[in-house]
C-alpha cells in the first residue's frame, strides 16, 4: 500500500516552479503514458511515488505533479481556478471540500 502524503482539497506548492494549487486527484504511481512521462520530466522523478492532480492558482492550468515536488502551502488564501466550483463545495481557510455528488 502506497502512502500519499497530500490529500483532495490541500493547499500545496510546487517547490521547482513556485506556483500554488489545490489537489483534486491523486495515482499512487505515475498513471500516464510512458510519452507523456518524458514530456513532463526534464530531472530524473520517480514513477513509482504518489502524483497529484492539481488546478493552478490564477489560472485554467491543470498540472500532473510528483509527491517530491511539492509541498504544504503557508498561503492559506482562496484559489482562483474555473474548475473549482465543479469539484469542490467550500473552503474552510485551510481546505477544500469535495463535491460529493461527482465522486
């Protein structure tokens, strides 16, 4: 069994690219295409971690990031994202909370 260290609706950082987002999936292991693995690794990053989906502050990005670059975010402000709304239902100033209607 695969302990993920960061859950849906945590705050978190990206400690190579700088940018905050909120996670809203999580695959015990890389669960993409072998491509698309090198297309998002320029170091080398273990498959065989926890990658998080995340929606970016401030934008409509959508990343797929490895546990080992990301950290818990200190900025415990609201995400501006267009998803948002869709997949969770509030946010209490630490977390979001799921919709659980569409899980």
């Amino acid at each position: 069994m695969t302990y993920c260290k960061f859950h849906m609706g945590q705050l978190v950082d990206h400690q190579v690219h700088g940018y905050r987002g909120v996670v809203y999936g999580v695959d015990a292991t890389f669960n993409l295409a072998e491509q698309q693995y090198q297309h998002l690794i320029n170091a080398q990053v273990e498959m065989l971690q926890p990658w998080y989906l995340v929606m970016v502050d401030g934008s409509n990005k959508l990343a797929y990031i490895a546990e080992s670059n990301l950290l818990v975010s200190t900025d415990h402000e609201h995400i501006e994202h267009p998803m948002l709304a869709l997949v969770f239902t509030h946010f209490n100033g630490e977390r979001y909370f799921l919709n659980e209607s569409i899980h």
